[in-house]
C-alpha cells in the first residue's frame, strides 16, 4: 500500500528523532553561551491560558451564538478553565461579520463550508467567491467529501478551488476526509472492509502533494487514530508535509485502540501540528454525554472528558458508547499550550489579534 518513501519513512524515524534531540539540545546550548535563558517561563497556567475549539458546529442565529458565551462562563465556573474562542465550521453561512465582532469580540470565529461535496458535485464555491469570503473575514473553508464508496477528493475539477486556495492562503478548516476504519474484529458501520478506507487516504495524499503550499488543518486526526498502525501512518504523513495539520474532534471516542504511550510519545513529538477540536453541537463531540446534555450551554462534562483526557493521567470512558476505557496522557504544560491556543494563533487569521486584543498578551 505504501510507496517506497513511506517504507523509508518508517525505517528513518529513529534516527530523525535521534537527529532531532541532538540538535535541539544544540540550539539550547547555544541560547545559554549568549547568556539567555533557553526557556521562558511561561505566563500561564491551566486555569488562565486561553483554549481554542477549532471544531465546531454551533450555528449562524445570534440565539446560538448566545448560548455558546453562557457555555464560556459555565466551563469558568465548574472547570476553572478559560476557553477563548470557538470556529464554527457549520454548515450554514456565517452571521453579518461586523456586528459578530461587534458582539463577541473575536471569541467566535466563522469558517465557510461545503456539506454537499459529499454528494459528487462541484464545489459550492467558485476560486473568486473564496477570494471575496476571505476579505470579509472567514478564518478558513471546511469542505466534507464524506466516506461514500468512489468519492475522489482528488479529481482534476477540484484543482481550480485549491490552487486558489494555495495562491491566497485560505485555511482548508478541518476537512473530513473518510471516517473511522479500524482493524480485524474493530470494523466500523462506515467501512466494512479497510480497502475503500486506504484508497480516499491517498486520493487525499494526492492534493496535498499537488497543493504543498496548502495549509491544511484535518479533522479528526484524519481519522487515523483507530489503531497504532494507523498512528503510525498519521506519523507518516505529519512528517511528509509540513503545511498538514490535524485536530483532535471526536478522536476521543476512538483512541481507546492506540496504545497509551505511543499516543502520548506521538502528542509530543508532533505538539506543533495538533490543534483542539471537538465537534461541539454535532452528536459526536462525546455521544452518550450529548444525549444526557444536548443543549450547547450545558455541555460542560463534555469539555471536561476532553481536558482530562489531555491533562490528567485519569481513567475515561471511550467508545461511542462509553465501553471501553482509556488513560488520561498527562500532557507536559508545554505541549498543552500548543495544542489549546499556540498552534491556532499561528496557523489560522485573526487569532492572534483577537487574543491580544480581549487582553491574554501583552
């Protein structure tokens, strides 16, 4: 299935990442003959740093919109925990952009989407009409070409949307490319048999190596995170291209089947390319705690099956139905840091600004 660059890949890993402590061990050394320090303590802590839902589903009416800040405040209050900023990637349009900004002070940002690519057309946008979405502000396009069997993500009719998408550095914003396939005796309702699952992971590899310029944020780990030879090619892609990034919605009904330290070794080693995510206000955020909590103002245990899984070493349910159980990863502040809020300042428009400006730096 692999070419003989993912076999390389693999066979190298070891000593990269050998190659990678040297000389980050080197860089630091360096910092500290100029007599600074190699690490700046940092200025927040888990209570104050600002977190970042990069996915979410919470609507375009101002009634929605609302409810998302009574969410703001009851995460304060229960889970000491500040989060920032929400992406709506929802399939509806996004609100009159000035008065959102008006109103919430660049806590919730919009993506425009494209729900229907799924069923075989072209894109709902022209390249032109992503030009103009961007001058009025959108932080990126979500685009879903489902998991149906013959989807090509990779058709030569949807260059034009990503060659402009490249040109203008618009953010492709969580597109969902396939759904869960596990392995043996951990099938899914969505692939019966891994074959149609493997064939849209490359149609997928083949755009981005089209469009390396592309900045991609994946939904969902890409959806591999549902065994640890799926982590394993999740690792070669990170590693191939370097505008691939990867949100966490979802992922944690499903990271139950990797291995608990070879999950946390990869949160690590890839901290730079991992964004928060969640899938807030769709069904899957956490499944059985949305059924119990469908409003999007009480999804508070939600949030906290995320942080926990992030930040405690704690034992969680997992699985669509909760029936199985994985290990908090007890991520270092460093890594978390990335993860809730550095990584989207820096990938996504507007972030860092909106941040500075309601007052975290500076």
């Amino acid at each position: 299935m692999f070419n003989s660059n993912r076999r390389d890949f693999l066979k190298s890993s070891a000593t990269a990442a050998g190659a990678s402590l040297l000389f980050g061990a080197a860089v630091g050394q360096a910092a500290e003959d100029q007599g600074g320090e190699a690490k700046a303590k940092s200025p927040f802590t888990l209570a104050t740093m600002p977190r970042i839902d990069v996915h979410t589903h919470i609507g375009n009416t101002w009634k929605a919109l609302d409810d998302v800040m009574e969410l703001r405040k009851a995460i304060r209050q229960r889970l000491d925990a500040d989060l920032a900023m929400w992406f709506s990637l929802g399939s509806a349009d996004p609100p009159d952009m000035d008065e959102l900004r008006r109103r919430y002070q660049g806590r919730i940002q919009f993506c425009i989407s494209d729900f229907k690519l799924k069923l075989g057309g072209p894109f709902r946008f022209s390249p032109q009409e992503l030009v103009d979405w961007q001058k009025r502000g959108v932080v990126g396009f979500k685009f879903y070409p489902g998991w149906n069997p013959g989807i090509q993500i990779d058709r030569a009719s949807n260059e034009p949307v990503f060659s402009k998408m490249e040109e203008i550095g618009l953010v492709a914003a969580s597109p969902h490319v396939t759904n869960p396939c596990g392995t043996f005796g951990r099938r899914t309702e969505w692939f019966q048999e891994p074959v149609e699952f493997w064939r849209q992971q490359r149609a997928w590899e083949n755009v981005l190596k089209k469009h390396p310029r592309m900045v991609v944020v994946n939904a969902h780990m890409l959806w591999l995170c549902y065994s640890d030879e799926q982590l394993d090619c999740l690792r070669y892609m990170l590693s191939t291209y370097p505008n691939l990034n990867v949100d966490l919605a979802t992922t944690a009904v499903f990271l139950h089947a990797v291995g608990r330290d070879n999950l946390r070794s990869f949160m690590i080693e890839y901290a730079d390319r991992i964004l928060f995510g969640t899938d807030m206000a769709s069904q899957w955020f956490v499944p059985v705690l949305d059924k119990q909590f469908p409003e999007v103002r009480d999804k508070v245990p939600q949030y906290q099956r995320y942080f926990d899984l992030l930040e405690t070493d704690k034992e969680l349910p997992s699985g669509i139905q909760d029936e199985s159980k994985l290990r908090g990863l007890a991520l270092p502040q460093e890594v978390l840091e990335k993860i809730y809020f550095r990584n989207a300042m820096r990938i996504y428009p507007h972030v860092a600004a909106a941040l500075k400006q309601l007052g975290y730096f500076g």
